[in-house]
C-alpha cells in the first residue's frame, strides 16, 4: 500500500464488509506503518494492510479501521 498513491476526491464514499456493528463516519487516512499513524487525527478512520498489537494506542482515538486482513478477534494475521 503506497501512502503517496491516489488521491481520493473530497467527498468520496468507499463501502467495506464489516465485522462487527456500527457505522463510522470521518476522514480516512491511509498508513501502512505505526510511524506513519502518528499522524492520526482523533475521529479519523485508519486504512492499513493490517493491524498488530503495537496499533493499540490508537484504536482510541480513532473512529474506525479499515484493513486489507483480518476479522473480528484478529489484529490482523
């Protein structure tokens, strides 16, 4: 995943599979490392490949996550 790739439009809408309940709604931002997640916005929705243990700290801040991998009880491998 290349954070330098396209820029998405303003008001672009994406649609996912969840897995598990709810609706979030804010500003995406694409990080494919933790250094790059530092950047994070409080309410910003976080698109990475994955999730490990060490992305913790900011599943509190965030409104949501998207990840290429992953399910409901996995962080993501």
């Amino acid at each position: 995943m290349s954070t330098n790739s396209q820029r998405l439009s303003e008001r672009s809408t994406k649609t996912s599979i969840p897995v598990s309940r709810g609706i979030a709604k804010g500003y995406t931002r694409i990080a494919a490392t933790l250094e790059e997640a530092s950047s994070l916005q409080r309410g910003e929705i976080l698109i990475t490949h994955t999730t490990d243990i060490g992305w913790t700290p900011y599943f509190s801040i965030i409104s949501g996550v998207v990840t290429e991998l992953g399910g409901l009880i996995s962080h993501g491998k």
